[in-house]
C-alpha cells in the first residue's frame, strides 16, 4: 500500500472514536499492552510528560514542546485528532512522521492489527511510541486521547503528569460528574511521578490529593502559582491558563533537573509556538476586513470562553459557521451562543456529524437563526460572501469544521 492506501485502511477498516462514537472505546489497556510488549516495549526506552485533561491539553503540549526545542532537545510531539493530515499526530521538533514510516510499519504489523482487533488509537500509538524510540528523543510528549486512566498512553511511566482541567465531555464514556471525570483523568498519576492541575475547584482537588497521595507524587496546582508567564503567540484569551499550566510544569521539570532550560528558551518558546510545533485551530486567524478566527473549542468550558472573548470584538455583524457531533449537549452548548448574529449551519463531514438540519432545528429553540448548508464549505463561502468588511465571521463547533476550512 502506498501512503494515501495505508491511512485509509487506518481510518476505514479499523472502529476510531473520532469517526464512530462509543463502538470504538475500549475499557481496557490490554491490547495496547500487547502491542507494546510484541513491538519490544519501545514506551521504555522513552524519557516521557503525559498530559490529560478537558480542555487545553493540546495547546499545553505544544507550548512545553517548544520551549523544549528552545532548550536544544529533540521533541517527540504525540498529540490528536490532525486537522489535516494524519501525520500531524506524531511530529519531532515540528516536523511531521515521513510518510513512508507510517506505510512501513503499518505493512509490517498489519497482521498483528488484525489478528488481535487493534483500535485506530491503539496502532496509532503504537506507531508514535515506536517511531520516537527509533529516532531517539530527549523527550516525548504524549497527549491522551480521551479520559487518562484507561487510554492508550497511559502504559507509559513519565517523568511528568500534567492534568489541564476538567470539564463535561464525554460523559457518556468517562461518567456525568466533574468528580467522575477528574478520577478518570487522574489515572495518568503514577507512583512518584510529579503531577501539575493547572485548573481545579474543591471537588476536582479533592480527587486529585487523593490520587496523589496514594501515588506518593508531588502535587502542583499551576492556578495557584503567582508567577507571570511569558508573552505567548496563542492569542485566544483562555490560553492564559495553557500558559501558566505550561510554565509550572517547566518549573518542576527544573527543580528536578531533568532538562536543562534556560530562561531564554522559555520565553522564546511561547513566542515560537506556533512556528516550532505547527499548531493550527486555537483561535486562528483565517482573514482580516472582515476578521475570520477558527477555533477547535467543543464544549462547554471550551465554548464558553471563546463565546465571551467573541463579544469582546468589534464588529458591525456577527456571522457564525458552526457544526458539530452528534454526541453533544446542545441543550446545554446552545445557550452560550449569542442571538444577535447570523448563523450558517453545516455538519462535518464524517459519521458522527450531526445533520445541519437538525442542529438548525434546535438552535431556533434557543433563538438562533440562520440558514442550513449541506457543506462546512459550502457554509463558509456563504459567511464570506455576506459579511461586510467590518463584520466578523467565527468557523467552529467542532475540530472537525475547522478542519475542513484549513
């Protein structure tokens, strides 16, 4: 198989979350287990940070990437879902994995994927931890999927936990409560292995002493720290909390003298984030006169945010491109969008998008109107057109939307 054949057969033959919803999650850690110790446990020859959480994790994980490339290492990078091409998932030092990596490991293992019903997630994490072992890293960095305690990374024994925050997302697989979810996520917290929160409440802190406690691993709350971070290129005004949970973590990854980081590639690091790692999504800029930002936020926490730094804007009209999964709480998203603006509904295009029509249905419940599109492109080249030069048109609702706009 060439490149293009070995993706599709990733994507099409085997469940994925991102396509599928909940036929694909797997309670378990068996089969990456198994695939590990069949491809010689490559996760131990890796010096690792782990980090989970709601909201942010991918914006963490590419600003402590940076300042590691800053500092001079080799930065294995595994984060999810791509926005564009697979390989976005698994970089070093910005770069992304060849091609012909990526076909070859899969020819050579395919029989092993089939015979023990491999996840999409599974191999693919397989790969990423093969491929940073062969390359030899300083350090990966390794973004879980979804949860903590029972996804595919969480094999691994980092020198570092970093938990972002936890908000209701994916409730179905990871329990409905804030309590619930922060006992799923704090399942990366391994024996004598720091960890960082970089947002918590009481009920979530709870959870986490807990963990950490029975763990005996030094526990950090970045929301308590008073230390500035540096000036960052990720303008979204919640990465203020990114940025503060990545400078924690770097801190404690000094005090215990695993890298050597200068001041300097700290603050360079923030400022070269985008340009180090290729992070693409968190409040991007598509277009001036009118302003166009793409944003991946999804949920609640993530869409509150983005809703509240929208109005902050000036702008004659507010146009909104939005679509998204059919797995949402639209009921409770809903409400955080603003009324006074012309909506272009859409689905993304994969089996778990939610039909415009019905989003559209229950947006006017709500009081949001607007018109129905049978593309996310189509939808976006209708914003465009309409909007005047000194409007704004926001494309979001879901990864996937940006997606097919970048």
């Amino acid at each position: 198989m060439n490149y293009q054949e070995t993706v599709h057969w990733l994507f099409a033959q085997l469940p994925m979350y991102q396509q599928q919803g909940a036929i694909a999650y797997k309670a378990d850690l068996h089969n990456t287990l198994l695939l590990a110790e069949y491809l010689g446990n490559p996760e131990k020859k890796l010096r690792c940070i782990h980090v989970a959480g709601t909201n942010g994790k991918g914006s963490t994980s590419h600003l402590l990437a940076s300042v590691l490339q800053e500092a001079g290492y080799i930065v294995g990078l595994y984060t999810s879902p791509h926005l564009k091409d697979f390989r976005e998932r698994i970089k070093i030092n910005g770069n992304c994995i060849e091609e012909n990596y990526v076909t070859a490991f899969v020819s050579q293992h395919q029989s092993f994927f089939l015979q023990h019903d491999l996840s999409f997630f599974e191999m693919t994490v397989g790969l990423a931890l093969q491929y940073f072992a062969d390359c030899k890293v300083d350090v990966a960095i390794m973004e879980v999927g979804m949860g903590g305690r029972l996804d595919a990374t969480n094999i691994i024994t980092p020198l570092l936990s970093v938990i972002t925050n936890i908000g209701l997302d994916h409730t179905a697989f990871l329990g409905n409560t804030l309590t619930a979810i922060a006992g799923e996520k704090a399942g990366i917290i391994k024996a004598n292995v720091p960890v960082i929160i970089g947002q918590h409440t009481a009920e979530t802190r709870a959870i986490f002493l807990e963990k950490a406690a029975s763990q005996n691993a030094l526990l950090y709350f970045a929301d308590e720290s008073t230390e500035t971070p540096a000036a960052c290129a990720l303008l979204g005004h919640y990465q203020k909390y990114n940025t503060q949970t990545a400078l924690t973590a770097i801190r404690v990854l000094q005090e215990h003298d695993y890298f050597t980081i200068p001041e300097r590639a700290i603050s360079e690091g923030f400022l070269n984030v985008v340009t180090n790692t290729g992070l693409q999504g968190r409040w991007q800029q598509l277009g001036a006169n009118p302003k166009i930002i793409a944003d991946t936020a999804h949920n609640f926490d993530g869409l509150a945010e983005v809703m509240n730094q929208i109005q902050k804007e000036k702008f004659a009209q507010l146009h909104l491109v939005i679509g998204m999964v059919n797995d949402k709480d639209l009921d409770g998203i809903l409400p955080l969008f603003p009324k006074n603006a012309k909506y272009y509904f859409c689905k993304p295009n994969l089996p778990r998008g939610l039909d415009a029509e019905i989003l559209a249905t229950i947006a006017v419940e709500f009081n949001l109107k607007g018109e129905v599109y049978n593309s996310v492109s189509a939808a976006y080249a209708a914003a465009c057109k309409n909007a005047a030069i000194t409007d704004f048109i926001y494309v979001g609702g879901s990864t996937f939307v940006v997606a097919e706009i970048l």
